[in-house]
C-alpha cells in the first residue's frame, strides 16, 4: 500500500515540476509506461471463445467510438451472446437526417448499426447513476446476470481502466459464480489520464470495494 503511495506521490511531484511534458517525447513515452504499468489488467481472448453476454462500458463519444470498434471486431471472431451497453440518459449532437438532436442512446445504436450491429441485438443496462460509475455499471449487470442466468460476460473498455473494472466486476460477480473477461480497446490516455486512474485504483482497491465487500457479506 505504501509503496504504491509513495509511487503516485513520485509521479506528481514529477509531473508537477515538468513544464510542457508532451514537448520531450521521450520522457513523454518514460511517464506514460510508468504510469501504465499497474493500472492494466487485460484476459487472453481467443478466437472461437462463447460469452453468455458482452457489455460495453460507458464513456465519452470519443472513447465509445473506440470500444464500439473493438466490439465489431471481436464479433467476427467468437460469440458474444446478447450484447449489452450503458444506458445514458441525455442528448448529443444535432442529426441533419433526423431534423433534430439525436438523444445519447439513439447516437451509440447508429454509430453500431454502421458496424453492422443491429439495434435488435442490442439492450442497454441502467445503473442506478451512482457517483462512481464503474461500481454502479458493476452493480447493475451483477443483478442482471443473475436475472438472465448468465454465468459469462466480456466486458470492453479502456485499456487504462481494465484493472479497476475487473476487480470491481470479480467482486460483484463472485455473489453467484459469474465469471468476467475484460479487454481493451484501442484508447490512448493522457498523462493526466493516467495519473488519475492511478489514485482510483488505490481508491477503489483500499476504501471502495473493501467497504464493498463488507456490505456483500452482511457484516456492518
């Protein structure tokens, strides 16, 4: 725990004292790796493989674009079951076609039907909008699993972001033997980015999911 501390507090301090880092590619590509080093946590997937389902994480447009890619992609390749992604509340950018803003949801099933994913194959999940949204999404296909009688889920999502979202799945999973494979896109992250995801995954891994874990074993 303290190393991992210590670690991050080197990092900023670094960080912190470099002006214009993107400048010095180099020492760029140094802090990116250094910082990637313990926040990813990707599973072996192989062609051929079967998943009861495959749930795509939520994000920015930006960042779906990529798990939207990636999803097509491995479509090809095994079977997924029933496909699954956030459902987000909202709307996005005005459509020329449609004569008006489409709403966030409308907007991820056309950028799918683009990559011949029909709207019939798709549902989306809802959360219950909690503040950390990876426990919230963890939360809600837990109870939906469970639901369905769903025993496998392939879950894609930033590369940055698969150690956090597979120790928070595993530990909603392990209520009923549900089993998670995550893998990643092919997102890029900044520095900051990196950092970041750096103190959520200390975050999640020391307060979050322990607290977490308690309240699954009924323990007060």
């Amino acid at each position: 725990m303290y190393k991992k501390i210590a670690l991050s507090t080197v990092i900023f301090v670094a960080m912190s004292a470099v002006i214009g880092l993107d400048s010095y590619p180099r020492l760029y590509d140094y802090f990116s790796k250094l910082l990637m080093k313990g926040i990813v946590s990707e599973d072996v997937v192989e062609d051929g493989m079967s998943f009861d389902m495959v749930y795509v994480l939520g994000g920015t447009q930006t960042s779906l674009l990529q798990k939207y890619a990636r999803l097509a992609s491995l479509r090809t390749k095994m079977n997924l079951g029933r496909i699954f992604i956030l459902d987000r509340p909202g709307m996005t950018a005005y459509s020329s076609k449609k004569k008006r803003n489409l709403t966030n949801n409308e907007w991820s099933f056309m950028q799918l039907e683009r990559r011949s994913i029909e709207n019939t194959d798709l549902e989306l999940l809802s959360t219950d909008g909690g503040y950390f949204g990876t426990l919230s999404e963890a939360r809600a296909l837990s109870r939906l699993m469970k639901e369905r009688g769903f025993l496998t889920v392939l879950i894609i999502t930033a590369p940055h972001h698969t150690a956090r979202v597979k120790m928070s799945f595993d530990r909603m999973l392990q209520d009923f033997g549900g089993k998670c494979y995550v893998t990643g896109s092919t997102e890029k992250a900044t520095l900051e980015e990196l950092f970041m995801e750096n103190i959520k995954l200390m975050v999640y891994t020391f307060v979050l999911l322990p607290i977490e874990g308690k309240h699954w074993r009924g323990e007060h």
